[in-house]
C-alpha cells in the first residue's frame, strides 16, 4: 500500500494536504502514518474513519461504486498475478480514462429547506479540466497535462480498458494452482 501511495504521489501535479481512510489494516498501518505525518517539510493531515460509523467512510468511499466495481464487478482476486494485472490496467489505462475524459459533479451549495435538502452544482468538468483552470497548479504543470491530453484518444483508452479487463477476467477461471 505504501509503495502505491507513494508512487501516486510522485505522478500527482499537486502536493498532497490530507489523507483520509477507513480503520482496515490494509489501509491503516504504522508504515503509512509514518509516510505523511512525520515528515520534515510539508506534514499531511492523516484521518481515518472512526470504529463502528458507517457514515464516516462516505467521503473515502464516494468512488467505490465507479472506479471499482463498474470497472471489475463483486468478484474476489485472491491471486498474486492479479494485483499486476489490475495496478496495470489503474495506472496505465483507467486513470487516464477518467481523469481525462470523465466529467464528475462538485457540490457547490447544500441548503437545508426545512426538512429537505437542496442541492446546487457546479457544471460538470473532468479532474483535468478542473486542475486546469485552478489557481494553485503552476503553469508547466498545466502545460504537461493539456500535452497529454492531446496525445489521448478516449475510444482507444476503452478499448485497451477492455482487453485488460478480459485478461483479468480470465485469470478468475483458471484453476486454483
């Protein structure tokens, strides 16, 4: 887990101020607490969910439902050859995929009417348009990620989403080695 934070971190145009998670050991460990509150220059805020509260995994987990299981389902991957196969298709592929191409809602106004809640939106806008017209990226950073941009074809991301999928897929109907 460490090493995958870590090697986001590095691919990320931005610093990273807070981290959230849930009270899973997978999650959770010394290594990681270590990794973002000791750090000589620039600490990150590191939280985690309180025990037996469901609601305080809401904001971690907002992006289960269409970064994970739309994209690999409810299967288990107990296999070693899997965890290569799915870092590959995030890292390579995915991310890309929907960081690029994928515009995302953010809350801009909550009112409570009453009883009910109303809620205001901003237009949708993919991560990269919305880095793009921050204030806080630098403008190299800005320039990398509309060169990047321009290099992608979102109907070729689909399809090499698709043929990594099918491979992960085939490896869950293998027999048990």
């Amino acid at each position: 887990m460490l090493r995958q934070i870590e090697d986001i971190e590095h691919g990320i145009v931005f610093p990273i101020l807070g981290f959230d998670c849930d009270n899973g050991s997978e999650f959770l460990n010394h290594h990681l607490v270590r990794y973002f509150t000791d750090r000589p220059k620039d600490p990150v805020m590191f939280t985690r969910s309180r025990p037996f509260q469901k609601n305080d995994n809401a904001f971690v987990e907002q992006k289960n439902w269409t970064h994970v299981r739309q994209l690999l389902g409810y299967d288990r991957f107990d296999r070693p050859e899997q965890v290569g196969l799915t870092n590959d298709l995030y890292k390579n592929v995915w991310y890309l995929f929907t960081n690029y191409f994928c515009p995302t809602l953010k809350l801009k106004k909550k009112l409570k009417i009453n009883s009910r809640y109303v809620k205001t939106y901003e237009p949708p806008q993919t991560p990269c348009q919305r880095l793009l017209t921050s204030a806080h990226i630098n403008l190299n950073a800005k320039k990398n990620l509309n060169e990047v941009y321009n290099s992608l074809n979102p109907f070729t991301l689909k399809l090499r989403i698709e043929e990594k999928q099918k491979i992960i897929f085939t490896t869950l109907r293998l027999p048990q080695t």
